[in-house]
C-alpha cells in the first residue's frame, strides 16, 4: 500500500511544475513598441526598425497588422486547456508618402463571442412524392448496367 501511494505521489509531482509553460505566437512587447510609434513622424522603415516586418499586409490599402499571442497552462484540474492570456493586435496605416497615419492597439478586452445560429434552414421542396419516386426510378435504371445477352 506504501509502495502505491509513493508511486501515485511521484507521477503528481512529476507532472506539476511550479511555472506555468506559456505559448508565445507572434511578436512580444508590443504594448510597449506601441508607445514608440509617433503619428505623422515614424515611417515605414522606422516601424520595420522598431517592431519588425508586419505579420500580415492589406491587400487593399497601406495598413500593417502584427499579432501578440499568449497561451498559458491551467491548473492539472482543467486536464490540459489553456487559458488566452493576451492576444494584441497592433493595426498600422501609412499614407501615400509612407508616413503612419493611424495606429490602433487591440487587446484581448475588445474580442467578440461570436454566437451561433441554432436556427435550421427548411427546404423549398419535398422529395417524397409521386414525381420524385418516378424520376428516381428510372434514374436508377438508366444508370444499372446492361446484361450481355449469349
């Protein structure tokens, strides 16, 4: 019984750590690299300096976009879920001279839940009836293969 409950002790503390292991995507800091970024002064060149290059690019206009993620473990209770510590979304716009126009810090208070629709969609027609069964039947004949005849 000591040897089972020695056993059980060692694999819980061999899987607790006393630091949380974090994922980290995209770029850090960026709340701080933020500050740095001056309106109608900093140029594209001087971003790419301070930040880096952008983590996606506007097709559309001349906006940049760079992501901050961070995922940490939860307690051993929550079976391995991770919890969404940040996830900064710094959004650059640049005029035609390539002079910062706009620039906008979003953080992980301005996400949206997104709700589904539980609502089913009804279809305009009813495959059972009288035409449908005909149609079915001769389709089902046309495409079986054909016997050979000796």
């Amino acid at each position: 019984m000591r040897i089972i409950f020695l056993f059980i002790l060692f694999f819980l503390t061999l899987n607790c750590s006393i630091n949380k292991v974090s994922n980290l995507h995209g770029f850090r800091f960026i709340e701080t690299k933020y500050e740095e970024i001056k309106i109608d002064k900093t140029n594209k060149n001087d971003v790419r300096k301070i930040i880096g290059p952008p983590s996606s690019v506007s097709k559309f206009d001349d906006t940049w976009f760079y992501i901050e993620r961070k995922k940490t473990n939860q307690t051993l209770l929550k079976l391995g879920k991770k919890k969404l510590d940040k996830n900064n979304v710094l959004i650059i716009e640049f005029n035609k001279m390539g002079l910062v126009l706009n620039k906008e810090l979003l953080n992980l208070d301005d996400m949206n839940d997104i709700k589904r629709a539980e609502a089913k969609t009804n279809k305009k027609f009813d495959q059972d009836n009288l035409l449908s069964d005909v149609l079915t039947t001769l389709r089902e004949k046309i495409n079986a293969p054909t016997r050979r005849k000796k």
